[in-house]
C-alpha cells in the first residue's frame, strides 16, 4: 500500500509525479522471478514512462528496452542500457532513426512493412552493416480493449499481414545487410483477460509449425506488451499478477530448443508506483453540482479526456465526512474532468488530491497545451 510522504509534499509546487520507488523495485522484483524460464527475456516499454529515476531502477533490475523512436532509443542509451537488450518498433521509423539504431547496433528493429523492409536494407547497405530484423505480424485478435489502445486488428495500421511473411523472409535471406531472427506482435493495451494472450498463443504455434515444415525456424519471437492492471483498487492489488500472466506464455506457447521469447512490458512496471498530487483551487457549488477545482489539468494526465480512463481520487488531507464532487481541472476544455459524482472527504481549498495508477502514460504524455508549465516530480 503507497504511503503518502506529506511533510515532503507540502513543501513541493502542484501538480507534480510522486513516484513510490520502494514499490517499483518490489514489482520489478516479482517480474523477474515470475519470468524465470528458459529463453524469456523482458524489456520495458520506455514509452510508458522515460523519467530517469524510474529508467535507473529498472536498468538495476536488468530488464532490456522496448523502444519507438530515436529519442526513445537515445534515452535508454543515455542512461546506460545495453543496446544488445533494446528492440525498435513503430509503423513509421525515419531515415534517421533507422540509421541511429544500426550505428549503435541494437538487437532488433521489429519492421511493420515491406516498404520498410527495403529502406532498411538501403539504409544497412550504406553503412556496411548487418540490420537484425523481427517482423511485427498483425494475428487480428481482439483485445477487447479500449479502440484508441487495441492494435492487433486487421483494420489496425501495425504490422503486415500474415500472407506477406513468407516474401519478406525470402527477401532477408537474398540480402547480405539483412538478418532475419523472427516474428513479433503486440495485440493492445490495458488487457485484463487472459484469453487474447492464450489466442496469441495458439496463433504463434501454428505459424511456427508451417514455417517449420518450410524449413524455417524463429530464432527470436516478441509478444509485446499488454497486461493490465487495476485502476480501481491500487492498493489492493499493487503488482499485476505476473505470475499468471508468464505462464500463460509457458503453458502455451511451444518454444523451440534455444528460441528466445521477448516481452516488452510497460503499464504493468510503472503504473500504481506514480500518482499525479494535485492541490484543490477551489470548492464551486454550481447550478447542479459541486465542483473541486484542482490545479492539474488534461494538460498533466490526458488518460481521462483521451480515452475515458478513470483513475482512483483519493483526498490525502481531510477526514472530514464524504461528499459527492465532480473533480476538475483549469483548461479551458470541458474534456478537462478527472471524475463525476466522486465521494471524497469533505474538501476545502488547499487540500491534496492523489491521482493514482499514473505512473504509465502519465507524466510522459504531459504537455504545454494553454502554456502551462510540465508537472514536477517528486521520488521516494
Ligand atoms: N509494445 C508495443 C509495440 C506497443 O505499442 C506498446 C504500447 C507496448 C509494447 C507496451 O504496452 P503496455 O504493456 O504498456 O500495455 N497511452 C495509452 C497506451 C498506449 C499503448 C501503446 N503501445 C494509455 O494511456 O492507455
């Protein structure tokens, strides 16, 4: 359960990311046991959170980095990951970026087309060098998540489909700058049911079987990211069950003598270790409704106006008896809402709210829309 520092907090400016390092060791801890099996290897999703005291821990815990731009990659390099552990995805990788992860030689740039594919190979030929390849199949399984998260669709713009594979493996094998280690997929986000995983599965193991009767083996396969975890009740359940979800993979996927399974895990690392703290403007009693005006916006946690997420509000400083708020911030959008009908203990101007389960998608999608200021953060 996150305790709350207050005596720090009241000295800091609001809003800011307070992040919990005590619980992100623990969970990094439970990761790496419960991926104890042969050939498994985690990185973590960089996307979801690139704050430095956040990638410092996670590099103690050894795990390697999932990466989707050159500043990603630039990022994990600065903080002395070892690029034989970062893999490269995105549908829309530039000249440059390409040209970044060949000069540091990262493990493998997971491509989404063939358009790409020869870019690539261009782009390795030019610099006289070998590009380790894993190719993102689209297996068009629904998630069953939110639509703006879910991507393994076929109507989703990520990878290729799965007729395409045989002609962009043959076309790694007739290139000397091409090397072809494997498959890679990513079905969405924030999924809480094990069944799109198990379909993954199945859907992995017939694929390898008729690549096999074809003489061709994946060295490499990559599931991506995905799991879940509980927005509703983050004390209760502060470390995803990873044990459940590792041995989905081991109970199911049929991995071949030396193949090497990758899992590029992001919300379920860093997400209950952040809360966003914000402090209370104003208690509005408008026409209907009671309003409390807190000083972080849209602009500092978007996952409410973005994709209807809700994260818990909890009032770190009353004890006073509960009542009903809309919880909003100052943005000039009316997106701009982090919860309706809350019941919170009686507020009071300066109060601090906690926003919690932040700690993925949050800080690192802030931005200065209305020109506010980036939100600070505080570590403990
Ligand atoms: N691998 C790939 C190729 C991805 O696209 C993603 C996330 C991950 C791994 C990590 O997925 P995770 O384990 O975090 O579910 N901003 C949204 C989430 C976008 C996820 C994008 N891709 C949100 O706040 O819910």
């Amino acid at each position: 359960m996150t305790i709350f520092p207050l005596d720090n907090f009241k000295e800091l400016k609001t809003p800011f990311y307070y992040y919990d390092l005590e619980l992100l060791k623990k969970t990094l801890s439970e990761v790496n046991s419960a991926s104890d099996y042969p050939g498994f290897k985690v990185h973590y999703a960089i996307k979801a959170n690139a704050n430095p005291l956040l990638l410092s821990i996670i590099k103690e815990a050894e795990l390697g980095i999932d990466a989707v731009s050159g500043g990603e990659i630039r990022a994990a390099l600065e903080q002395g990951f070892n690029p034989a552990k970062i893999v490269y995805a995105g549908v829309g990788k530039s000249d440059e970026e390409i040209t970044l992860a060949l000069e540091n030689e990262i493990s493998c740039l997971n491509v989404e087309s063939f358009a790409e594919l020869k870019i690539i190979e261009e782009i390795a030929k030019s610099l006289n060098k070998i590009a380790p390849i894993s190719i993102r199949i689209n297996p068009n399984i629904d998630a069953h998540t939110h639509k703006y998260i879910t991507t393994g669709l076929e109507e989703n713009k990520f990878g290729i489909a799965p007729d395409s594979l045989e002609q962009m493996i043959t076309f790694c094998s007739m290139s000397d700058n091409l090397d072809f280690k494997g498959v890679h997929f990513h079905i969405g986000s924030q999924i809480l049911d094990t069944k799109p995983f198990e379909l993954l599965c199945d859907f992995i193991n017939r694929l390898q079987e008729s690549y096999k009767q074809k003489g061709i083996i994946f060295r490499s396969i990559n599931v991506g990211g995905g799991l879940g975890i509980d927005y509703e009740n983050p004390d209760q359940h502060p470390i995803p069950d990873f044990k459940q979800y590792f041995n989905i993979f081991h109970e199911n996927l049929q991995l071949e003598n030396g193949q090497e399974l990758h899992f590029e895990l992001g919300r379920s690392i860093v997400a209950q270790c952040g809360s966003l703290i914000t402090k209370v403007l104003y208690v509005k009693e408008g026409q209907k409704k009671k309003f409390a005006i807190v000083d972080a916006g849209m602009t500092d946690l978007i996952r409410p106006a973005l994709y209807q997420a809700h994260h818990l509000i909890q009032n770190l400083t009353s004890d006073g008896p509960e009542e009903v708020y809309d919880v909003v911030g100052p943005i000039c959008e009316s997106s701009d809402v982090f919860g309706t009908d809350e019941r919170l203990n009686c507020v009071r101007r300066g109060d601090l709210f906690a926003l919690r389960s932040a700690g993925a998608y949050g800080e690192i999608m802030a931005s200065r829309y209305n020109l506010r200021a980036l939100p600070g953060c505080f570590a403990k």
